[in-house]
C-alpha cells in the first residue's frame, strides 16, 4: 500500500513570495489533514477535510493560507505572501475516516524556509 | 493554551533498560489517546493508543497506560533498544463527530548502546 505523498521535500524562498505544497493521500481515505510544526513545536491542525468539504480550519490563517482538495483526493496548501514565521515542515496525513478514532497517516512533510 | 503537555523535551536511557515517557491533558473531553514516534526528516508514524475505556494497552515491548482521575498518561518501552532512538509524540482527541488530534510538543528519545 502506497503511502502519503508530499512534494516538494524541500522549498526556500524569500518573505513576501508565493508556495504551494501537494499532498496525495492513501487511496480510499476520506480525511485529510494539513499540519503545521515548527521546529520544537508538536504538529498544529491547520485545515481538515472530509472528501471536499472543509470541517474544520479554525487555526487556518485565511489571509495569507488558502487550500483546497480537488475531487476529494489530492489536495494542495498555498501561502502568499510568506512570512518568516511561516518557516516551518508541512505535513500532511490521512485517515480511513472521521470520528472513528482512526490513526492518522502522515507524509514525509514539506520543509519550508522562509528568508 | 497548550492541551496536551509533554513536560520533558528530552531522554536518555540505557539499552536495555526501561523509558518512561510521560503526557499530561487538560480537556476532559479527550478519550483517545495516541502516540506517534518520528525520525528526522520523516513524517510521525503511529505507535499505539488506547481508549479512555482502558487503563492499559500493550503491543510487544511498547506499553501505554491511561490515568483518568489524574488526567496523565505514560508510554513504556521494555527493553529500550538504539532504534527506538527517535522523537515521540503524544496525541489526544475526542471520538466521533470529526475528530481533531491535537499534539503535544514532543519528547526526544535516546537510547545509548
């Protein structure tokens, strides 16, 4: 079984500028989730979805963080403009399904360097 | 306002010998619990859990176990191996409606040969 796919594994680019990041989740999984961790910090929810519908993106910062899941499989998370403070890894995981107390399986992570 | 709590950044054990990772909570809502064991530039993979029905769950040499009242629980790794060398991370949600993992900030797990 194919795991989560990320890509770019790496990206650096300076304050103001646009990214984008791609997730490809384990096939048949209907949750996918974005998390944020910067570095000494546990993984932050940014935005979870549930197939295409966004169910929860409170800590999501809309003015700058957009993301969306095409289909309700692939998704992508884009930041413009960045900030110093975005640097971070950006993981994205999947689940089976929501509210099932399911374990969440998580990509490689997109690292992410914001000078 | 940090809701699961992992107080200890850092561990060093002796091969062979027992680890005891700790993780406190705060929300009482929380009855699943999870962790997850990450190693650099890999993405966290999951472990083992345990449900707040339980007090104990054990899978070969892992063990977690869950103190309610105390709003605490700890992960046990017998025997510690240089493998285990990693950082583990506590987790916590609430089952049913869309479940939301919060994670705790992590503990750094090594084991000396």
């Amino acid at each position: 079984e194919a795991g989560v796919a990320q890509s770019p594994r790496y990206k650096i680019i300076e304050k103001r500028q646009s990214v984008a990041f791609w997730c490809n989740p384990i096939s048949g999984h209907a949750t996918l989730y974005w998390y944020q961790q910067i570095l000494g910090q546990g993984p932050k929810l940014l935005i979870q979805f549930q197939n295409n519908g966004v169910v929860d993106d409170s800590q999501l910062p809309k003015d700058r963080f957009s993301a969306e899941r095409l289909k309700g499989v692939d998704s992508t998370l884009k930041i413009q403009p960045a900030k110093l403070e975005d640097s971070a890894v950006y993981l994205c995981a999947s689940s089976p399904q929501a509210g099932t107390s399911e374990k969440l399986f998580f990509g490689s992570g997109t690292q992410l360097s914001v000078l | 306002d940090q809701q699961v709590k992992q107080n200890s950044p850092s561990l060093s054990v002796q091969e062979g010998r027992i680890s005891i990772l700790n993780c406190d909570y705060t929300n009482s809502m929380f009855d699943y619990f999870l962790w997850y064991k990450k190693y650099p530039a890999e993405g966290p993979t999951f472990l083992i859990s345990i449900s707040s029905i339980k007090d104990k769950n054990e899978d070969g040499r892992f063990t977690v176990f869950l103190n309610k009242s105390a709003k605490h629980l700890s992960l046990h790794i017998v025997p510690s191996q240089p493998g285990d060398s990693a950082v583990y991370f506590c987790a916590a949600s609430v089952s049913g409606g869309y479940q939301k993992v919060t994670f705790g900030i992590g503990t750094k797990l090594q084991v000396i040969p």
